[in-house]
C-alpha cells in the first residue's frame, strides 16, 4: 500500500458524520486536501495554497505552532519547517487519524488532541500546551463554537501572531470588532478562499498582532 493509499484510508474515517452543531466533513477525503511530496488527494480545502498566502506576511521556520479547529490537523502536517506544531478539535475521528497521519509522514513533532470548546471549558485545554506558541490559527472557527470570545481571550494571552479566518464579513464582524476593541488592528492577508473547491470563496483571512 502506497502513502498516498494510507493517508486516504485515514480520510474517509473523517466523513458522513454530522456534528451536534452542524458541522459534517464533506466530499470523498473530507475537508483537507494532501498534496506532500508524490502524495495528491483532492478535499475541500487545500492546505498548501492557504499557508503560501500566510507566508507571504508569517515566517513559520522553528515556529511553535497551535491550531485550533484543526480538522485533520492537515495545515500543521504541510509545515515541515515549524519546531513544534499542536491541534485541538472535537471530532475524535479526524484527530485519531490526524495522529496516525503524523506518523505516516514522519512527524513527530506534531500532536493532536480532542477537546470541545463549548463543552470542555478552557483549564484542561491549558494543560495540553506545553511551549508558549508563536503563531495561533483560528480559522473558519467562530462559526462553529459559541465560546469563541472565551478561545480568542485565551489565545491573545499568549502574545503571538494570530492568524484569523472569518467565513464572511457579516459573520466575521463580531470576531474582528472584537479584536478592534481589544486594541488591535486586523490587517487582511488573503481576501478570498478560493482554495476551495465547493466554491466558497466568501471567506477572508487576518493577521492579529501588536
């Protein structure tokens, strides 16, 4: 079995099951593209071109690097520059596989673990981050966990580069006066999602820094 067969094989466990608030991974491989050395799996969103975007403002080299929502954990699997990357999401699922995945591609810098934002609270969360990150992604995540305000508290105490994907303006308001009003100043990044391939391309991205 070829890497590509294995890491599809993890992919599958990621979709047709429908979340308490809504949320399902669809099309055949879920969420996350994979496009990693001879490895091509087509998923709704592709990894590579988002982090070419943020590369363009974020140098990742030796980051320590915390993705919150992670799905897969896909974004953090397609930097093989950062030193330590870590991933919370309440699917079980994609985090067993976002694990297995990990191990596939010889990474064994990253680590991903389960945790609902809504219903796990944020004090066990804290001790599941063992280094002070550089760089948080908070993408597309607002949307889904009514906590976010609690999540983005937590992720500005740690006086890093916040990397902020709203899924549309009217939605992403809330999200970015909230920064604004925490004296911060959203510079926008990437102005649409056409990475992905169901067509929504409504979503824009920030960085939030000092």
């Amino acid at each position: 079995m070829t890497l590509e067969d294995k890491i599809k094989k993890e992919l599958v466990k990621t979709v047709g099951i429908k979340r308490y608030n809504g949320w399902d991974n669809r099309t055949t491989y879920g969420y996350h593209s994979y496009k990693i050395g001879e490895v091509n799996i087509p998923g709704q969103r592709q990894p590579k071109i988002r982090l070419d975007g943020f590369k363009k403002y974020i140098d990742f080299t030796d980051k320590v690097v915390i993705d919150f929502g992670c799905n897969v954990g896909a974004m953090l699997h397609h930097l093989p520059e950062i030193k330590l990357g870590v991933g919370f999401d309440y699917d079980e699922n994609c985090i067993n596989s976002a694990n297995k995945i990990a191990k596939l591609i010889n990474k064994d810098n990253l680590s991903y673990h389960t945790h609902d934002f809504d219903k796990d609270g944020y004090d066990n969360l804290l001790n599941k981050i063992t280094e002070k990150p550089n760089i948080i992604l908070l993408l597309s995540l607002g949307s889904w966990v009514s906590t976010w305000r609690e999540l983005y508290s937590l992720a500005l105490g740690y006086d890093a580069q916040i990397i902020l994907e709203i899924n549309n303006e009217d939605e992403g308001k809330s999200q970015l006066d909230f920064f604004t009003n925490k004296g911060y100043k959203p510079k926008m990044i990437v102005n649409n999602s056409s990475d992905d391939l169901t067509g929504n391309n409504r979503r824009r991205t920030y960085l939030i820094e000092k």
